[in-house]
C-alpha cells in the first residue's frame, strides 16, 4: 500500500515537475502574475533569455495550459500573453516557492558572514 502511494504522489510531483522544467518558466510566470505582457515586455524584463527559448517556453506554458496567447489580427501583429485560471491557481504555490527562497537566502548569507 506504501508503494502505490509513493508512486501516486510521485506522479504528481513528476507532473509538476514536467510542467515547470525550465531555467525561465518559473521566471515568466511570475512576470505575468504581475499582469498582461507583450513578448517584448517579457524579454526586456527577463534580459538574459534568448528569443528562441522564450517563444520555447511560452509554448510549452501555452500547452500546458498556463499561459494563454491573444492574438490581435493588426498590422504589425499583437500578440499578448497571460495566465489562466489554471495558471492563476498555481501563483500560491509560486509565492510559496519565493518565500522559501528568501529563507534560504537569508539563511546562506547568515552562514556565510559568521
């Protein structure tokens, strides 16, 4: 019973996992947990990431079900990207994840300073 539990947990966890693999996926959620962008507003706000790993991992957010991606039939094209519901659901869980990492690094800095 043990092990049947594990390995539904671990699904789940693996299905997170999945969805959130990525250098910049965390990054760009919490960026439109801030509002709507533009791909533009994005790249200039994540300055170090490459267009062709943006456009990647907005994709895969999009196909996840996270991000969803107005298109505005204009010239030149507009194209605007926002959480979902779904996506939207999951911002406690990344305040939790910053949080975390606001404790660990205070807690590293302290350590490091005795």
């Amino acid at each position: 019973m043990t092990k049947s539990l594990y390995r539904e947990g671990s699904c789940s966890v693996l299905a997170v996992q999945k969805i959130i693999a990525g250098k910049w996926k965390l990054s760009i959620l919490w960026q439109l947990s801030q509002g709507t962008k533009r791909f533009n507003q994005l790249q200039k706000l994540l300055s170090e990431i490459s267009q062709g790993i943006l456009t990647q991992q907005l994709r895969e957010l999009e196909q996840d079900g996270l991000v969803h991606r107005e298109i505005y039939r204009e010239v030149p094209p507009k194209v605007e990207y926002s959480l979902t519901t779904l996506g939207e659901s999951f911002m406690p869980v990344l305040a939790t994840i910053r949080n975390w990492g606001d404790q660990y690094l205070n807690t590293r800095s302290e350590s490091h300073t005795i």
